[in-house]
C-alpha cells in the first residue's frame, strides 16, 4: 500500500501560534496515518512570512517532530510576498517528483500570477512556460500513475454555504466569487488528453472531487487543516480516497480512521482522542 495525504490552504501566520499547533497535529496525524508522500496545495501561509516557511520546514517536519513523510508544497497566491522564502526553503516553484519507484509521477506547478503583486488576487493561470513544462512531463508510459498537483481549480466551484461556515469567514468557500484558472479550459484539455487521473488543488476552501470527462478526479482540499484527503494505491497501483475529519479537541493527533468506510464518505472525527485506530494492512 502506497498513500498519499493532501491537504491545502492552512493560512499560517506568526502572530497566531495556536495554528502552529495545529500544523504540527496535522502533520503528525497524516504520518500516523502512514501517509508515505504529503501534499500541500498552496496557501501554507497567509502572508508569505519566512518564519511559516522555516517553520514548516524546519521545525514540524524535521527536528523537532521527526516527522518522515516526504513533502511537497506547491504555491499559493497568498505565499506569493514570500516567492524568495518558499524557494528558500522548498525549492523551484514547480518540478516533477517521482515515487513508488518510479510507479506514480507528481507533477507540481505554479499557478500564481507574481505580476500581479498582491495577495489577495485570487486569479490564476497557467502560463505558457508551465503549459510547455506540462506537456513535456505527461510524455510517461502508460503504467505510470500522474498526479498534477497545482493552487488553483480546475472547475468552478459549486457548493452550498452551511450556517456553520457562515460562523467563520474564513471557511467560506469562494462560491460565485471567481472563477477558476483563467486557462483551466485547455489545462483541462491537455490532462485529458494524457489520461490523468488525478489532480489535486485548493485555493477554493471548500472540499470536492468532481470527476471530469472519462477519468479525471479532480480534487480540492478544503482549508485550515479540518480535513485530510488520503489517496490509497494497491500493489496494482489502483487508487481510492478517503475524506478523513481531523478531530478539533486534539488537532489531529487522535483522528480515527475508519478502514471501512466507502470510499470518499467522510470519517467521523475520533470522540476520546485514544490515538490513531489505524493499523497497516
Ligand atoms: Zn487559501
Ligand atoms: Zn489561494
């Protein structure tokens, strides 16, 4: 078993310490969950601040919480003050990561317009060198898994808006506010084309997976660490997803994760945080 954990927009920032708690019971859940690979969909800060960056890299997933899943953050439009400190710390803005030996290929992008300078324009492109960069890396053999991973949605978003997210803004989705990657019609296209199966996004806050023409799922993670999206690939390579509620009263730390549940019901939080039920298979 193979498993990738994807979660997006966690809006950190220095000032409020309390979601660095959070961060840690996240991370620290998706590794109980034996997540071999995490992916962040944009977002990690609100601000672009260095001190979110160094800490996420620094702190929770290495010294300080020894935390061994591998990790791949794209970026967001709110890191984008911070371009210099994301690149710092996690590398190129977009690249390629190949895992289970070669069996699943995560292909990151860059989503942002920097031109446009200021954080709180939500639009998003692909532009011509990350279209180009695209093709090229979908080129893969047939057996090969590709998963694209990028801030923006590919499809508008359509939910209903809950009084309990009413009670907080920031978990509002962005419904009807803007619409999705300026380009996602031939974004679309092309991963069509390529016979992807998966691609993973944020930026919208609320929590889908739409399937678009004959395969695609296509994924959005929700926002604040509330929810963990765990996909989970068989020796044949053949994929499922689970939605999985973190738990308020601990953070994480006592998800409990349901083996049976179907695939994509939500897993009901753990109620005495007696630790992860999860047990490999
Ligand atoms: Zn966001
Ligand atoms: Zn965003």
């Amino acid at each position: 078993m193979y498993r990738i954990a994807h979660i997006g927009d966690l809006h950190l920032e220095s000032k409020k310490p309390e979601d660095y708690s959070l961060a840690i019971g996240l991370f620290t859940c998706m590794q109980k969950l034996k997540a071999n690979h995490i992916v962040v969909a944009g977002d990690i800060s609100h601000r672009g601040e260095e001190e979110v960056f160094l800490y996420i890299k620094e702190g929770a997933l290495t010294s300080g919480h020894k935390i061994s899943s591998e990790l791949s953050v794209v970026i967001g439009n709110h890191d984008l003050p911070g371009r210099h400190h994301y690149q710092n710390y996690f590398g190129k803005t977009f690249g390629t990561r190949i895992l289970r030996e070669g069996r699943i290929k995560l292909i990151y992008l860059d989503s942002t317009k920097p031109s446009s300078g200021e954080i709180f324009n939500h639009s998003g492109e692909l532009n011509q060198e990350m279209m180009f960069f695209l093709e090229q890396e979908l080129k893969v053999p047939p057996e090969v898994f590709i998963i694209v991973v990028m801030h923006h949605h590919l499809l508008d978003v359509d939910g209903d808006i809950t009084e309990e997210m009413q009670k907080n803004p920031l978990d509002l989705p962005f419904v009807g506010n803007f619409g999705p990657l300026e380009n996602a019609a031939s974004v679309l296209e092309l991963l069509e084309k390529h016979r992807v199966a998966l691609a993973l996004c944020g930026h919208t806050h609320h929590i889908t997976s739409e399937i678009y023409g004959n395969q695609l799922i296509i994924s959005t993670a929700g926002a604040h660490g509330k929810h963990i999206k765990l996909y989970e690939f068989d020796e044949h390579n053949k994929m499922e997803s689970k939605l999985l509620k973190v738990c308020t009263s601990c953070n994480g730390l006592g998800v409990d994760y349901d083996e049976d549940a179907e695939s994509d019901d939500e897993v009901v939080a753990c109620a005495d945080c007696e630790g992860c039920g999860y047990e490999e298979q």
